[in-house]
C-alpha cells in the first residue's frame, strides 16, 4: 500500500472512532417538529395595548355603531379584534394570534393594506407603538373576553 494510502486510511480510522472514544456511542434523533421563534422583546400586557387603542383608535372605532364593526374601547376590544375575521384582508383575522405578519390590524397600522391607520389628522402609530402591538401579538395577544383589560 502506498504510504499516501496509508495515511489517509489511517486518518480516517482514527476519525470515525472519535465518537466511541469520546463516549458518544448512540446517534441522537433530529427533532421532527418546525422550530418557532419565540416572541420577541418585553413581555406586554392587555393594558399597555388597550391604552394605544384608547388614545388613538376609539374616536372611530366605538360607540353604538363602531366603523367596520370593531369597537375597541375597554371591555370591547379583545372580543372584536382576536381571532376575529377581517373585512379589509380576505382570508386573515384582524389579529391572528402568535403571527403579528397575517394580522390584518398590523397591516393597517403598518400601512401594507390600504387606507393605514388610523385615519384622520394625527397620523399613524408610532413605530414604538406599533411595536408594542406586534410584540403583544407575536405572545399570543393575551386578554380576557370582557372586563376592564384588553
């Protein structure tokens, strides 16, 4: 055998017994289940979204006859928006849960579906704004049904 062969035969054997040598003799499964990202920046609550809806939104969006049905005053806004279907965005909720991106609502006040919001003089959200919205909704968009909170 030529000492080139030799050599590359030997390398080889020592490689494929470095795992048993260093005692890692079972091959471990790779997991079968999509790694999700988990949600990102500070932990937000019902209120710190409630008081965004209720110092921008609520002009339009309450009262007896809400525009596009959705009242987002305290107690109304959890029940109108979260797992709610859109009008404005054909085949998403107005807020999906975990997925800030197929929320119709993040689209509206990002201004990817058209007329952005909110309407009328004071301009769109700030970007923290919209950040705390989407962070709130990337942690599963928690609330209750009624009540005081979100």
């Amino acid at each position: 055998m030529p000492r080139r062969s030799l050599a590359l035969a030997l390398v080889a054997a020592a490689i494929l017994s470095l795992p048993a040598a260093l005692g890692c003799t079972e091959k471990v499964p790779m997991p079968t289940a999509p790694i999700v990202p988990g949600p990102s920046g500070p932990p937000m609550t019902p209120d710190s979204v409630q008081a965004i809806f209720t110092s921008r939104c609520i002009a339009c969006h309450s009262g007896t006859t809400p525009a596009a049905g959705m009242d987002l005053s305290v107690g109304h806004s959890y029940e109108n928006t979260v797992d709610v279907p859109s009008a404005a965005c054909s085949g998403l909720d107005r807020i999906e849960p975990n997925d800030p991106a197929n929320s119709c609502l993040v689209r509206r006040i990002e201004g990817t579906v058209l007329p952005r919001m909110p309407l009328g003089g004071t301009g769109p959200l700030a970007p923290a704004d919209i950040a705390r919205i989407r962070n709130w909704i990337s942690q599963g968009a928690p609330g209750v049904v009624s009540g005081p909170a979100l």
